[in-house]
C-alpha cells in the first residue's frame, strides 16, 4: 500500500496499473526501471505523466498509442520494441498488440535482445489467440533462456512455428554430451531406392527422433551399450521408417508420428522394409509390419 501511495504521489495521472505492477521484477526491456525512473523525475516537477513517458520513448507515438499508454503502462514497453523493429505502421500496431499481454514474462528477455527479434515476436503474434499459446509460449521462452550458446539459435533461420520445437531440441543437444555409438555398419544397406543407415552419433539419433517425432533420442545410452540398435529408413536423404533391432529381432518399425509400417499407404515402403529383412535375416516382434 505504501509503495502505491508512493508512485502515484510521484505520478498522479498515470493508469492504475503503474502502481499494481512491481516493475522491477515485472519487465523485459531491462532499462525500464530506469526509463520509469527518469519518467517519475519528470512528473514530480509537474510534467504530465504522457509527456515525461514520450520524452523517453524512442519515437513520438501517435495518438492512438497515447491513448494505449494511459490505458495500460505496459504498451510503453510494447512501443519501445516495436518500433525499434520496423517503421511500417501497420506492422508496429500489430507487434504492439501481440507482445503487450506477455510483458510480464521476464524470461522473454534475451527474445528482444538477440539478433532476430522480428522472428520472436512474429511467434507471439501467431500464437496469441490459439489454444494452448500460453503453454506454447512460456516453454518457448523458457527453452531460449535454458540454452548456454545464444548463437546457435539465431545462426540458422527458424519459421515462427517452428520455434517451439527447434529450440527444444537445441535445448536437449546442449544437456546431452554427442557421443559417438559405434556403429558397425552391418546393418546398413540401399534396396530400391531407399536407404538404411545407422546413426553414428547421440545427436545423429536426436535429430532422428525429431524428424520422425517420436522418442529415439532417449535411447542413447541403449544404442551406446549394444543393447539395440536404431536404423532409419530413408528416401533421398529423408528418414521414412525407424526401426529398432535387438539381436535380429525387429523390435518397432514406425512411420512418422510412430504410426505402424503396416498401416502406411505406400506398398513401396512396405516392399522395401521386407526386403531389407530378408537380406539382413531379421525377424518381425514388432507387430509393425505384417498382421
């Protein structure tokens, strides 16, 4: 109660929610504190609360944005970083709008601090009003800030809803020391077209298991002590089957999604993944190929 009778003596026309938000603690942009700051030495030399806020502003807003200001503090922010962005209007209203309900995210941070910031907030936009945006966009958040090198997210291009999941797997590379598996090949072959490789290393076989969507890249230290052994399917460079062996049995064959071989469409998948147990012996525990 004191701190909000203190900060609306020192701001007595700005929106109630200057007052109800520990903006310290509150924030993305981390030189708010201190714009806030400067902002409340203004107004307490009789500036009004919207000038001394524009004064700091990057840009003069209009007078659709001042009106935002007085409605809501946080668009102060959103401004800040829109505009940074991009001159366009239209565009600028639209990020303004989309990243204003998550400026309470503190771990969203290094978001407008990297070097593809348009991306990130071009991500909220998608998912504000989706079902699910809240948990899609805090794990996002959270998997940014969990990954030790920064630079390995912005060095490649990511589509907006592609986000979640890249982020994710460079999250698990980073926990996961690459290890090698020692593969000895002999499972390997080219029959019609479609070729069956191994995965050489731990992140070989992550990269898989996110291809595929499914849960191969637990099964590191499985692979790495002989206890099975993964083979992927592929079609010009392009996993189509995963199939896990055990001392020539074939333990799963799974299509993308872990859907059974025998349920895919394609007879020329089919055709290939029996053949190829013909010319290795393999035999099917799976239940994944015939019925």
């Amino acid at each position: 109660m004191l701190r909000r009778l203190i900060l609306k003596t020192y701001a007595p026309d700005a929106p109630l929610n200057v007052v109800d938000t520990k903006l310290r603690n509150n924030t993305i942009m981390p030189h708010t504190w201190e714009t806030y700051r400067a902002v409340f030495y203004d107004t307490q030399k009789g500036k009004s609360y919207i000038d001394a806020v524009e004064d700091k502003l990057v840009k003069q807003p209009s007078k659709a944005k001042r009106v935002a200001i007085m409605r809501d503090a946080r668009y102060i922010e959103a401004i800040h970083i829109a505009e940074g962005l991009t001159d366009n209007k239209d565009y600028q209203d639209a990020l303004m709008e989309a990243i204003r309900p998550y400026l309470g995210m503190e771990y969203l941070a290094d978001y407008v601090a990297n070097k593809s910031p348009r991306n990130a907030l071009q991500f909220l936009a998608r998912y504000e009003y989706q079902r699910e945006a809240w948990r899609m966009i805090a794990d996002t958040a959270r998997s940014y800030e969990d990954i030790i090198d920064k630079e390995a997210v912005w060095r490649q291009k990511i589509k907006p809803a592609d986000m979640h999941d890249v982020l994710a797997k460079i999250v698990r590379k980073e926990r996961d020391k690459d290890i090698p598996l020692n593969p000895d090949g002999e499972l390997e072959a080219h029959i019609n077209g479609y070729d069956f490789i191994m995965p050489k290393t731990s992140h070989e076989l992550i990269d898989l298991g996110e291809a595929m969507r499914n849960c191969v890249g637990s099964y590191k230290k499985r692979v790495a002590q002989g206890k099975c052994a993964i083979v992927a399917c592929t079609k010009d460079g392009k996993p189509v089957v995963c199939i896990e062996i055990q001392h020539g049995l074939i333990m799963q064959a799974k299509l993308f999604d872990n859907k059974s071989v025998r349920s895919s469409a394609s007879e020329e998948v089919k055709s290939a993944i029996y053949q190829y147990m013909d010319v290795k012996g393999l035999r099917d525990m799976s239940g994944d190929l015939r019925s």
